[in-house]
C-alpha cells in the first residue's frame, strides 16, 4: 500500500487551506498513493474561534475535500470542524474516497491537559471508525487519542492493518520525545502501521505564538514492530512511502500481543474474579484526563 503523508501549515482561512490540499492530493496521486492523510485542523488551525467555520460533513469544505479525492482518484484523509448541536464544534476528520463516499470520526478524547481545554469548546465524539482503501482496512484517530491505547487495540480487533492518526500537535518541553514514543508505542500495542501525520511547525507569526496546539512536525510512520518507516522534520512536507503490509500478520502471528491479551478484573477482586472489559467506547466514559 502506498500512503502519502501531507504535513501542512493550517491557516486560519478554510479556503486557501481546501486549496492546499487539493494541490497536496493532486501531487500524492501523481507519485502512486492510494491514501493520503493530512493533519489534524486541516480546515483551520487552532487558537481562533472555530465555531464560526464549523460546517457538517454534506457542507461546502467537506464537499470540497470529496471532490480533491475523486479529481486526484485517491483516499483523502483530513482534520475539519463540525457543528455539535450543543453550541460547541466536534473536532471530526472527514474521510472522501475517490467514489464519492464520505465518511467522518469524531475524536473521542479531548485534549484536557497542559493547560488547554479543549473540551470548552468541542464536544466529544462516542464512535470509532474504520474504512477501506482496497482490501485494507484503517482505522482512525486523532491527536490526543493516541495516549489511549484501549482505542487502537479495538480498531485492530475490528480490522484495521494501518491506523491514521491526524494530529496538531501542542509545542513544549518533552513533548516531541513523547509524540515519537507514543506513535511507536501505539504501533506496538495494536500491531498495525501508525501513520501519525501532524501539522507542520507554523509558518505564520500568530499561529507560532500561540497558546494553541498548532503542530510541531515530525511527522511519523511505525510499523507493527515498532520500526521507523518514515520521519519528517518539523517543515512543510509531502511525501509518498510504501507499508509491507504482510508484516502485520507477522507481527500478529510473533508478537501476538492481540490474541494473548487478558481480560482484568473491573473494579478490584482477585485473580479468580475476573470479568471481561467492555467490547467497546462508551461516551460516558471520562475522556482525556490524563496527558
């Protein structure tokens, strides 16, 4: 499979970032990809109001993103706003294949740590996601979603060989050292590709500044055993790489980290008293607390 990772600086304009990424699509068709993926925030980089750019996913951007995707005839992965219904925004990535197909995921965990809330303004999502790209299966996260190893065990039980991760990565002591563990971490945990893609470093003065998560770079992409496939610096970088997906059934069949994973006990007991955890995300489940 042939993935392409767009790692952009977001604007704080919808329309010139669509036209970025229309460009970024076209040129990951060009060289053989079959998906690409683009960060996090693609629509508009955070650290300004997001609730006046919101739109659903049959509205204009999203429209725009489908149509990138049948011109270029690849999968387009990227990060918008929608509206919640509860005043807020949902953080979503909309997924448009080539065919007309959208599809979208709405972020689970909020980014509630360093200082940011980001559940002030966006409401959770409650659902995860899968689709396909050929007979491949990938699954979705965002961001802060990647320190919750529970959701990317559950997207490689229900399919997934490849997990996009579109991130805006907040700036800050130890925080790339922590974006590069967890990416290989996750990888590990599930036995599955992880392509994390972030925003680039911002180009722009305000964007820079920010208080925001505006992205860092260093775009990744692990394989199941926890290998380095690909690794941007911190600037504006699109670029084309190929997964050997047959390592993740040998990371499956070797690592076996899947089939030999237990069931613990919920709520105390003893090693007699074990129930088995929940088959799936509840939204009642208190998300993001931890960074």
């Amino acid at each position: 499979m042939r993935v392409a990772m767009a790692q952009i600086s977001s604007t704080d304009d919808p329309t010139a970032n669509l036209a970025t990424l229309r460009s970024a699509a076209e040129d990951a068709a060009s060289r053989g990809a079959e998906l690409v993926v683009f960060p996090e925030a693609t629509m508009c980089r955070f650290g300004v109001p997001l609730k006046p750019v919101a739109e659903d996913l049959d509205g204009p951007w999203a429209r725009g993103v489908s149509e990138a995707a049948a011109a270029s005839g690849v999968t387009v992965v990227a990060g918008m706003f929608t509206p919640s219904g509860d005043g807020r925004v949902r953080n979503t990535v909309v997924v448009a294949q080539p065919d007309g197909t959208r599809l979208g995921y709405h972020k689970i965990h909020l980014y509630d740590a360093f200082g940011f809330t980001e559940s002030t303004n966006v409401a959770p999502g409650s659902e995860p996601l899968t689709f396909e790209v050929g007979d491949v299966t990938v699954g979705v996260a965002t961001c802060y979603d990647i320190r919750f190893p529970a959701l990317f065990t559950h997207l490689a039980r229900q399919g997934a060989q490849v997990i996009v991760v579109p991130t805006s990565w907040g700036a800050g002591p130890g925080k790339l050292r922590q974006w590069e563990v967890l990416a290989a971490a996750r990888a590990l945990d599930s036995t599955t590709f992880v392509v994390a893609v972030d925003q680039a470093f911002p180009t722009d003065e305000k964007a820079a500044s920010s208080s925001a998560p505006t992205g860092i770079g260093h775009s990744q992409i692990t394989d199941p055993f926890g290998t380095l496939v690909a690794a941007y610096p911190d600037s504006i970088r699109v670029d084309v790489h190929d997964l050997d997906l047959a390592l993740v059934e040998k990371a499956r069949t070797q690592l076996a980290v899947l089939a030999n994973e237990r069931p613990l006990p919920v709520g105390g007991g003893t090693d007699n008293d074990v129930t088995p955890a929940p088959a799936r995300l509840r939204e009642s489940d208190d998300p993001g607390r931890n960074p």
